[in-house]
C-alpha cells in the first residue's frame, strides 16, 4: 500500500475539490446539507442507481417532507412509495429510526458518526456521509465506490468482502479528507467513482487524479479492488397461482418474516418443498398437488391449469426465483376467512404495493390474456 506525504495530501485535495466544484452532479439532494435530506438519499442509493433514485426520491419528498411524517406514515403508504425499489427492510428502517428520533432525541439529529449510528438502520457508511455532509465532520463515507477509488489510489490489497478491511480503508481516508470540506470531498470521490473510475469501462487517462492512481501508473488497475467472488444466488422454484373472481384476482400479503415482507402478490406454492414432501410427483400430477396444498392451508378450492407463458424469473441478492404461473377462474366469490389475503380488481391494483417480481409475473398474464382473448 502507498502512502502519501502531508504534500502530496494536500495537493490530492485541491485538485479533487477543484474538479468537483467545476463538475459537481446537480442533484436533488445537493440543493441543501437537511440531515434529512441526505439521510433519505443515501439510503435510496444502496444497491441502486442515481438515475433511478432521483423520481422515487422527489416523490418521496413530496409525500414525508419531514421526519416527523416519515414517522407517523401508514406503513401501506410507506411500501407504496417505496415500490420498486426493493429491499424493503431500507424504508421499514428509516421509519423506525424517524420515530427514534422524535422519542429519544427530541426530533434533533446527533452531529456524530458514532451517535448516528445508533439510529435503526443507519451503519458506518451512511453516518459517514450525514456526519460529513450535514455537519462538517472529517468522516469517511466508504462505500463501493470509496473501496474502488482509493484501493486504485493506494494499491490497497486488503479484501473488500472482508468486514475489517473498511476499518483499514476508513483510518486510510480520515489522513487524507478534507477537514475544512469533508462533505464536499466525500461526494467528490462518489462522483469520482461514478464517472471517470466507474467500476465497468473506466476513462482514467482523462482523470482529474490520474497523476495519483498508482495502480493505473502501474498499469495494475484490473487488480484492484481485491474483492472475493460472491456466492451464487440459491434457486427457487415456486408456483404463482393466478385466481380470477367475478371480483377481481386474489391476493396475499407476504407475512413479517418473509422475503418481501408486507408487499402483496398472487399466492405463492413453494415447489421445491412439494416436491420434497412428494418425492413422486410428475409433471402431471404436481398440480394435483399444489391444489390440495393450497386448499389445506386456505380452504379455498380451485381447479388449476398451467398457461403458456414463460417460467418469471427474478434474481435477490441471495435467491433467484424462477416462478410458473397457474391460473384458475371462478364463477363465484371466494370464502377469505381462512386466508390472509383478499381479492382485489384490476382498476384497485395500484393501491397495493407490489414488489417487481410481481410486476413481472402481472406483465407475463397479461401477454397471456392477448394472446387468449
């Protein structure tokens, strides 16, 4: 690993904050330092691009301007303005560490890295960057694109999957931040990482820092970030049953503990655990099977036809699902007293807040349909 002269420091930073302020990206959340305002923004942007950010997070403004109404929203409402963005354990946090602040600190943001991180949901990155940006403290903010730009800087060689390498990477930074613009410098290098030292197709010759990155005067650049493989995600098989009433299509309500908490979608039989229970079932007799399964947890009964369309495959960070859709239609209304879903018409959908995988599986009947009717 290189390490840097107090000269060296100080000539990085001119030049990285000059570069920023002439080239600065006009965000939405830029407009202010609002804790707030930051705070939200940088939560939308975990495993998310700006672009796609920049609507949910204008409409999110405009629904929950202030902490306190982020804290005193209906859940619904909440999941609603945070669909498709996924990961929804994010917003349920937020809210949580909203009303944390209205009980327990008066409606005041700590100023600190370490006491903002004692809000729910707020971890060593995202403290970074409000402490930084909302307060003017010389705290890293190391995220990918920190861990890119600075192990290329640096050579740094330590593996960035490894939970004390960000330990390494933060005492690294806090020599070299700006302690008169912390902020600024935190954001430089996200854009930074966004543009000329982007993970995929990278333009360093025409870097402003390119007389810094040691491993491009190397001409080591592919070696760093030193990064594990990640596991593969764990396939699941699963059958999405399409159940049409003269009310409208039956949905359920993913329980607390779930994958996809809350949101709703068409019932789900896990088919990987059928077939376990059922080591002989066929192609022919597995729907057999998933009727009798459905009606002994719901007591709804239904006659099952599998419909030509593709299997919807959707990919989580640790599962894939690979999902084939079973259709029913009934002449009459559905006994629910034994189900924790209801039935809801087509014109209602967008009261219901939907994960993409179910927008997905809505997309593939809907083809279905034309090719039907």
């Amino acid at each position: 690993m290189i390490e840097w002269s107090d000269a060296t420091i100080k000539e990085f930073q001119t030049t990285l904050l000059a570069w920023y302020d002439a080239n600065r990206r006009d965000l939405p959340w830029r407009q202010d330092h609002d804790p707030y305002h930051v705070w939200v923004s940088e939560i939308m942007l975990q495993q998310t691009q700006v672009n796609t950010v920049i609507p949910y997070y204008q409409r999110f403004m405009a629904s929950f301007p202030t902490v306190e109404k982020l804290a005193q929203a209906p859940e619904e409402q909440l999941l609603k303005a945070w669909e498709g963005l996924g990961y929804y354990s994010r917003v349920r946090n937020m809210q949580r560490a909203a009303r944390q602040l209205l009980t327990d600190n008066g409606g005041q943001w700590p100023h600190t890295k370490a006491e903002l991180q004692k809000l729910v949901g707020i971890g060593p990155y995202t403290a970074g960057a409000i402490a930084s940006i909302a307060f003017n403290q010389p705290e890293p903010a190391v995220d990918g694109n920190a861990f890119r730009v600075f192990s290329q800087l640096l050579e740094i060689d330590a593996d960035i999957t490894k939970p004390q390498s960000r330990s390494l990477f933060e005492e690294v930074i806090r020599k070299i931040i700006s302690k008169d613009r912390p902020g600024d410098f935190n954001q430089a290098i996200m854009d930074l990482g966004s543009s000329y030292m982007t993970a995929k197709n990278p333009d360093n010759e025409h870097s402003p820092v390119k007389k810094f990155n040691q491993a491009y005067l190397d001409g080591r650049l592919d070696e760093f970030p030193v990064r594990s493989k990640r596991l593969k995600p764990v396939d699941k098989q699963y059958f999405a049953l399409v159940i049409e009433t003269p009310g409208g299509f039956l949905f359920q309500q993913r329980a607390s503990n779930e994958l996809l908490a809350k949101l709703w979608l068409f019932p789900l039989v896990d088919a990987d655990q059928l077939k376990e229970s059922h080591p002989e079932l066929n192609a022919t007799t597995i729907i057999k099977a998933v009727e009798e399964k459905f009606v002994s947890e719901t007591e709804i009964q239904t006659e099952l036809q599998l419909i030509d369309t593709p299997i919807v495959n959707h990919t989580f960070t640790h599962q894939k699902w690979h999902v084939t859709l079973l259709y029913a239609k009934l002449q009459e209304e559905l006994d629910l007293s034994h189900f924790s879903g209801k039935v809801v018409p087509v014109k209602k959908f967008a009261t219901l807040a939907w994960p993409t995988v179910q927008k997905k599986l809505w997309q593939a009947f809907k083809k279905r349909q034309i090719q039907l009717f």
